[in-house]
C-alpha cells in the first residue's frame, strides 16, 4: 500500500521545478513518480479519495 508524504512531495516538486527548470505539471510528476504513483494525477486523486472516504484506499 502507497501512502503519500504531502511534505515530501512539495519540496521535491519545488526543487525540480525552481532548480532542475521544470514545469510545476513535470515537477509534480516527478514527485509522485518518486513515491509509488504513476503521476501526479494519480497522486492527488489517491489523497482525495482518502479525504472523501477517510480511510485509505
């Protein structure tokens, strides 16, 4: 079971975006990638199911 680290997630995402040049879209991607998830579309529809359902899925 993947469960997502918010806090992990942005800072990677901010870095890749500010440092490494990448669009926030590429960023997230990438930080969803690095944590299990096919994207970063996939990422946020994990965490808001679990707001919805309050449970993980």
């Amino acid at each position: 079971m993947i469960i997502p680290d918010i806090d992990a997630f942005e800072e990677r995402a901010a870095i890749a975006e500010h440092d490494g040049g990448l669009s926030r879209l590429e960023a997230e991607n990438l930080a969803a990638r690095v944590q299990g998830f096919e994207s970063a579309e996939a990422y946020w529809q994990w965490l808001a199911d679990y707001v919805v359902n309050r449970n993980v899925p």
